[in-house]
C-alpha cells in the first residue's frame, strides 16, 4: 500500500485520465485559443475572401448580362445565406476541436490530446524529436512545431489542424493558437536541454 506523500506525487495531465509515470513531471499544460485557431488553423479569412470574391464575380456577370436587381439581390441573399452558415459550420468546429484539444509538455516528452470526433493522445519523446520552433503572431498566440526524427511518420488526418501547415507529406505536430506563445517555448528548450 502507497503512502499518502507517494499519492500526491501522482500527476495528471488535465483532460487525460492515465496518471503520469512515476518520476516524471508535468511542466506545462494548455490549449488552443478560439479566436486564432479559426482565423489562422481553420481559415476562416480566406472562407470569406472566397465568398466576396464569388459575391462581386455573381455581381458582375449580373450586371454585365443586364440582370435584373431584384434577381441580382435574391441571388446575393442566397449567397450572404451560405457564407454566414459556411462560417457559423467553421465556428462550431473551431469550439468543438478547442474543447477536445489539450497540450502538455513533461520533463520526457510532449503530449498532444486531441479528436473531436475520434479522441487520440500523441506522445513525442524529447529525445525523438530532431528539432522544435516557434512563431508568435500579431495578437500574441503562436504555434509550436515539433519535427520527428527521420523515419517517424505520423499521419495527417490523426493531426488535423494540430500540424504546420503546408507540410502534407511529412507533417509535423504543433500546438496551434496557444496565447502567450512565449512561455511553453521556453519551458519547451530548458526540457529539451
């Protein structure tokens, strides 16, 4: 039977119910932030650029066929109609991945718990990851990206949109949209070291 100090030392990483081997330290923990994860991880700027730039293709062809307004306005309305539910989709799926998402970083490696839809918890041991960096955005939230050593593949879609973007084929894990980007990458590098 454990004593009750041994009880204590027993940590876990919020959102995951697996305790934390013995020894080891839970050093920082997180999540993304709404607001950047939709704008930046789920795109919603280029959505509606999408959509003002078929809004001002429909209006032009309208009006260079001679179109009706009225025609031309209901056809607008529909489009307004499914730009705003296209948006309110991307909202609703930027909430629900931001509940289900956890970041953690231990003294031994870093932990990604995410799925919405199929939960999973990805463990990259500091040791087999052949590098990390950083960037922090305008409004302070940032990514950190973690490159696996040469040969660890980890697939996309158990990723998505905790991955850097652009890189499909090799796809790197990141924590995306963590406000005060600075602070887990700092505690990341003095693990690492």
């Amino acid at each position: 039977m454990e004593s009750a100090t041994e009880a204590r030392e027993v940590e876990y990483i919020p959102g995951i119910d697996e305790p934390l081997p013995r020894g080891e330290r839970l050093l920082w923990t997180g999540q993304p932030a709404l607001r950047p994860l939709l704008l930046r991880g789920l795109y919603l700027r280029w959505a509606l650029v999408y959509w003002g730039v078929l809004a001002a293709l429909w209006l032009g062809h309208g009006v260079f066929t001679g179109r009706p307004g009225a025609a031309l306005a209901a056809d607008l309305t529909w489009l307004l109609l499914i730009a705003l539910v296209g948006s309110g989709l991307l909202a609703a799926l930027a909430v629900a991945v931001v509940r289900s998402s956890r970041y953690a970083i231990t003294d031994r490696r870093v932990v990604l718990h995410t799925g919405v839809a199929f939960p999973s918890v990805l463990n990259l041991p500091l040791e087999e990851l052949a590098g990390s960096d950083w960037v922090r955005h305008p409004d302070g939230s940032g990514d950190i990206t973690f490159e696996p050593l040469p040969g660890r593949r980890i697939g996309v879609a158990l990723l998505w949109p905790h991955y850097r973007p652009g890189h499909w084929r090799h796809p790197h894990p990141s924590f995306r949209a963590i406000p005060d980007v600075e602070v887990p990458a700092r505690i990341l590098r003095e693990a690492v070291q």
